[in-house]
C-alpha cells in the first residue's frame, strides 16, 4: 500500500525509498507480466543469470560460449572486507531456451549488450510493477531479481552449493540474504521448471 511507504532524503534533497522486506521474490505469473510490460533484454539477462545489475553492463558478445551454453561473469564485485582485490571471475550455465535469445542480441551488439545506470534500471523496474499493479512495487530492486534466480533454482531442486557458485556467494551469505522457506506452489514450480528449460537437466549425447 501507498501509505507503507517509507521514504527518506539525501542531503541534497533527493528522495530515496527504504524497501521494508528485502526478500520479497518474483512469482512466476508476476515476472511473466512483468517482463511481457517491458521487454527490455538486461532484465531477461538478469533473471536468467543471477547476475548484478552492475555486472550485467560489462557483458559483451565475446563472453558467451554458444557451443556449451555458457557465461563469463569477468566484472565482478570485489569483496574487500575478505581481502580481495580484484572481483572474481565466475563462468555460469545459460539455458538452450535463453541462449537462442541472447545469440540474436549479440549478433546486432560490437561491445557491451547492456547500457543505462543502476538507478535508472531500477526506477523502471518500480514504475513498470507499479503500473502492471504490484501493491508493495517499492519492495523491489533488480537486487530482487537476483535473489529471486536464487530462489527459483532452490524451488526446482537445485544444489545450495551450485546456487552460491552461481551467485559468487558463500553459504553463509546466501542463507543470511538470499535464502528462504520454500514459498511456491505446484503451479509456480512448473512455470519455472519450463522457464529454466534444460539449465539443469541436460542429458549427455554421444
């Protein structure tokens, strides 16, 4: 509702919204609404990825492997406080489904697939949910779409273990941040298992 809203500002005046439940996930049904309202490829990307919005804008053609359906995540974030200084590289599975996708993004892209800014990426996200009708749309962040891949996999099976490799995540911060009770029915299952196609079912061909 509106009113749950809590707002707060900078000093230079700006408003910012405080999102009071940081493990609010996307159901199915409502990123198919979703992304059917905006079409706009990072946020395929990014749900089929679990990759940050940051990390998102320096992927290029050359970082995908079309022949093993894969991803090289090369700018990642540095971890400072475990004494990195340098992020490290992680290479993800793509699924068949989204690697036909983004195959024909790539082809028109010489660079970088993605452009904008953190905030405004986020800004659309808020306003295209508020639009499509999601009450507490100020939950959200393309944070939230991150920890939603997480929980989709967790949903259909998939390895906490390979969830924190995905995410570059130990499990101690996967469970104290990204984790959570299992909150979808049958229903959604089946959507995600058909969203996520052969990700993690792939049969070996000989």
């Amino acid at each position: 509702m509106e009113k749950d809203i809590i707002k707060k500002k900078l000093k230079d005046g700006r408003e910012y919204t405080i999102r009071k439940d940081r493990r609010r996930y996307f159901y199915p049904s409502e990123w198919d609404k979703f992304y059917n309202s905006v079409k706009k490829p990072v946020f395929d990307f990014l749900i089929n990825t679990g990759a940050r919005i940051d990390e998102s804008f320096y992927i290029r053609p050359m970082d995908f492997d079309f022949i093993r359906n894969n991803v090289r995540i090369w700018k990642t974030k540095t971890k400072a406080k475990k004494g990195e200084k340098f992020g490290k590289t992680r290479t993800i599975s793509i699924s068949s489904i989204y690697a036909k996708r983004v195959k024909k993004l790539c082809k028109n892209k010489e660079k970088y697939l993605f452009k904008g800014t953190i905030q405004g990426i986020n800004q659309l996200l808020k306003r295209r949910l508020k639009k499509i009708g999601i009450e507490d749309y100020y939950n959200f962040s393309t944070h939230n779409i991150r920890k939603t891949h997480g929980m989709w996999l967790k949903a259909i099976g998939v390895d906490s273990g390979e969830i924190c490799i995905r995410l570059g995540h130990d499990m101690d911060t996967y469970l104290n941040h990204y984790g959570s009770a299992d909150i979808f029915n049958n229903i959604d299952v089946r959507r995600i298992e058909e969203f996520f196609g052969d990700l993690y079912q792939r049969k070996r061909r000989y």
